[in-house]
C-alpha cells in the first residue's frame, strides 16, 4: 500500500513540475511577444526576415503563450484534457522550433520543455487516461 500512495505522491510532484515549466515557457512566448510589439518582433533576430515571416512569428508566441497557460493549467489540476492539451501545445511547439531554427539556431531552446513535457505524459500516460475528467 505504501508503494501506490509513494508513486501517486512522485506523479503528482511529477506532473506539478511539468506543469511549472509549461506554464514559465508560456509566460517567456508571451513576454518576448509583448515586447515585440513596439519595434516589432523582427528586433530580437539575428537574420533579417520579411514583414509576414515577422507577424507569423509574433501570432504563434502570442497562440503558444496563451494556449500553453491553459495547458499547463489543466495539466497542474490533473484534467484529461490538460493532458491531451500539453500533448498538442508541445506537438505545435516543436514543429514551431524546427522551422524557427531555420531562421535563428536559439529556437532550439524552446525544444527542451516539449521534449520533457510529452517523454513525461508519454511515461504516465495510463494514470491520465483512465481518469474520468
């Protein structure tokens, strides 16, 4: 018996800790997108990019902020869906991070809180799934 209630502890603290650094990702996507906003977001690249490349970037820092504060939400209060959101938040995120190393090679830190986020939901993902919320 002791062993469950130790391993639902570690879970918890677990998913607390993933959650934590869903929700600081979030926060930072979403201050690099404000300050962004008064010079424009083009200001912070090492490489010069056209005026669409510029409001592409700027919208997904402002959609992988704020999704992710929902996702990191949900994960924190043990929600399925928190779950499943953090999953596709670091899908899209990822993605994102591929094609923004194109552009300049420090979008390869935003690989690391997709990467631990979905290894971990990945690991516990049986605990999630049968939740019924």
């Amino acid at each position: 018996m002791k062993t469950n209630v130790k391993n639902v502890e570690n879970t918890g603290k677990s998913r607390l800790l993933v959650s934590l650094l869903n929700f600081l990702q979030a926060c930072g996507r979403l201050l690099f997108a404000g300050a962004g906003l008064s010079g424009g977001i083009d200001q912070f690249l090492d490489v010069p990019v056209s005026a669409a490349t510029a409001l592409v970037l700027h919208a997904m820092f402002f959609f992988l902020g704020i999704s992710g504060l929902f996702a990191a939400y949900g994960l924190w209060r043990g929600k399925k869906w928190g779950f499943w959101a953090i999953l596709l938040i670091g899908a899209v995120t990822i993605v994102f991070d591929i094609w923004g190393y194109t552009i300049q090679k420090t979008a390869a830190i935003g690989f690391v809180v997709p990467v631990i986020s979905i290894g971990f939901l990945y690991l516990k993902r049986s605990k999630f799934l049968k939740k019924g919320t």
